[in-house]
C-alpha cells in the first residue's frame, strides 16, 4: 500500500499539529558518526537517513537501527510509508530483511542481533521508480568469542588455562562446557573483564582427550555465541636421562637425539597419552647405549645380540643401533624408532605381540629385530597397542 504526496503532506500536517515535532531535517553529524549524505534517487522526492548503535557488538548482542524517509526540499517527514530493511550479501547484492513503517515524523527504528558483521541500508520505493530512495549503508562489526589453552596438552591433575575474549561486551557471564556422556555440560562460569578477556581453568583427573567449548547465551531467541576448542589431551608425564655403558662408538648426541624425537612424534606412545622429558640425571627411567657385551649384566635374560630392558633401564644394544637387523626390512631411523619404541613399550609394561597376519603392519611390540614373521616392519604402536596403555 502506497499513499499519494497529497495524503502524506496532510498526514503530516496533522502531525505536527497534535504533537509539536519539529519537522526540520536532521542532520548527519546530530545522528551518527556512521550516518553518512543520503542517496536521493535522480528526480526522487524522498530521502532516507540511516544510523546504527553500537557499531561495534558480541554475537547475539542487539543494535538498533534508525533511519527517516523525508522530503530534501522541505524537511518534512514522510509519515506512515513502508521502508524495507536490507542486508548486504557476500555478492553484493541486497536482500529485504524486514519491511518498517515511519512514523509521524518519518522516522524508523529496528533491533537486530546479527550473527557475524552485516552491513545494512534502507530502502524506500520501487526499484527504478521516481519516488525510490537509499539510505547510505552502516556496517555492525560482531566480534566472535574467543577461546584458547594456554598449551596443547596438561600433565593430569596439572591446571591448564582456558583464555579467551568477548570484545565489545564486558561484564557478561560465559561457561565452559565438558562434552560427556554424549551431551555438553557445564564445567565452569565466568564474568567477562572491563576489556571483555576472561579466564577458566582445567584440570584433568585422567588420561586421554576431552572436549572443551565456551558458550555465552545472548538470550531467547538470539544467536548465542560458541568458542570450540581443540581437544584437550591430558597426559602421564615419564622423566628420562640418557647414559652410555662401556666402550660406546656411536655419536651419543645423534642418539639422544633420535630417542627425543621418536618420545615426541604422535605416531608413537604419545598418542596413547604418555610423553617424555629428558633430565640430567635420574629421572623415571634410563635409556642406556650399551657395548654389546655390557648387555647381560643387567640380567642372564639379556643377550649380547638384542636390546633389553630391565627395571628403570632401557637398555639400547649398539651393535642393534648401529648395524640394525639383516632381518628388519627398512631404513636403519626406521629400525631404530623402533628399537626405542619396543624396549619403551616394555617399560611401560607391555609383553611381546606376535604377527597378526602376513602382510599386516608388525606390532612394535613384536621381536622385529629377531624376525618379521611375514609382517611388514613397522615401529610405530598399532591402535590397539596404544588403547592397551590409554
Ligand atoms: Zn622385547
């Protein structure tokens, strides 16, 4: 419905009668720093204004938008006349997000909750028509919730941080929630900071990875705001010191290095949620490089021809490290990951597997130095030789 020039001019003229609103236009600068010169279409006899506050929200947080259909050459609202709200899609194009009727005065105002930043105009009158006019657009930047730990990992019952940010709404409440049991539950809340940063802390009570997410509601019916976290992996943590035993070739440092390297890699018992710290001295265990012959004297089971492992000691045989195994078909690294991973795995209380099946990858608990048994060389845990120590 469209209501002629002639029915709008009276309309406003009793207007302004009943209620005394000044009928001058207003300007940009009284309105918005956003506001901006409206468009008046070429021949158009209305103008349209267009304000946003804040400019600047939280997901779920509203705005308000306000805007006035008037006549440039007199000021005079337009009263009781459809303006369409739109929204600025990613391709440029405008799409109708609610149609809004001035008021006596010519003015309009909606609330909107955007759910990430929307650029907005008004729009009066038909496409191409002499009486379509534009409002200049205003954009609302929302500002998504943040969330992070401050490390990837926590040694179990050890605190790890939950950090994050809800710009441009401080004092509000967010939780953390705990994916268990297959449903999210709350774990935690918190207030947000005058600069909107709060904090949270975890602390896991067992091995393995759990999930984690921050949510603050914005209220019924508005887009709520969710941080998704990686997983969270709380780990047992082993301490290790390197030595050597008798007459040692091999460089120690390439070693030393290797045995890091192979604790480190998420291939290995890592992904079973043990990791490893090398120190000086002591430690949880030791990882010897052995002569050959040094080999029984940590048992009569060790033999001078295979690595061992015996109480605190994972005993590294040099002869193995350095010469491999003719029956170890891969790379010597290869060989020696392995190595280090079985007399590891021992020491975490695994026994020896056998060969599946032939073709099959070799369980790094198998004796692969000893032969593959038709398996392919592998030293890397399988997954149940990592759920057997999660
Ligand atoms: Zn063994």
């Amino acid at each position: 419905m469209r209501l002629s020039r002639a029915a709008v001019a009276a309309a406003l003229a009793v207007s302004a009668m009943l209620t005394g609103v000044a009928t001058l236009p207003e300007t940009a600068a009284a309105t918005s720093p956003l506001l901006q010169r409206p468009f008046v279409a070429p021949g158009g006899a209305t103008a349209l204004t267009l304000a946003v506050t804040p400019g600047e929200v939280a997901t779920g947080r509203a705005v308000t938008l306000s805007g006035r259909l008037y006549d440039p050459a007199t000021g005079l609202g337009s009263a009781d006349d459809d303006v369409r709200l739109e929204v600025a899609a990613a391709d440029g194009t405008w799409t109708e997000l609610a149609l809004l009727r001035t008021d006596g005065s010519g003015h309009v105002t909606a609330a909107e909750a955007p759910a990430a930043t929307t650029t907005y105009r008004l729009h009066h009158g038909d496409l191409g028509s002499g009486q379509e006019s534009v409002s200049p657009v205003v954009q609302v930047t929302v500002r998504p919730l943040t969330a992070r730990f401050s490390r990837d990992g926590v040694q179990v019952g050890r605190a790890v941080a939950v950090r994050g940010v809800l710009a441009a709404d401080p004092g509000s409440w967010v939780r953390l929630e705990l994916f268990r049991d297959r449903r999210w539950r709350v774990a935690d809340r918190a207030r947000t900071a005058a600069d909107g940063s709060y904090s949270f802390t975890v602390t896991p009570t067992q091995t393995g990875f759990s999930r984690y997410r921050v949510v603050r509601d914005a209220g019924v019916g508005r887009p709520r705001s969710v941080a998704a976290l990686p997983p969270l992996d709380a780990f047992r943590l082993h301490t290790y010191s390197v030595t050597t035993r008798g007459t040692v070739r091999a460089d120690v440092a390439a070693f030393r290095s290797v045995v890091a390297a192979t604790y480190a890699d998420p291939h290995g018992w890592r992904r079973g949620h043990h990791r490893f710290q090398e120190v000086r001295r002591g430690g949880d265990f030791t990882v010897v490089l052995a002569q050959a012959r040094y080999l029984p004297a940590y048992s009569w089971e060790c033999s001078t021809t295979y690595s061992c492992r015996v109480g605190r000691f994972v005993i590294i045989n040099q002869d193995r490290w350095r010469g491999g195994s003719r029956h170890f078909s891969a790379d010597l690294l290869t060989y020696r990951r392995m190595l280090v991973n079985h007399e590891t795995g021992h020491w975490l209380g695994r026994g020896h597997a056998y060969c599946p099946r032939p073709g099959a990858p070799a369980p790094v608990m198998q004796q692969q130095s000893k032969g593959l048994q038709g398996c392919q060389p592998n030293p890397w845990p399988l997954g149940r030789e990592i759920a057997a120590v999660s």
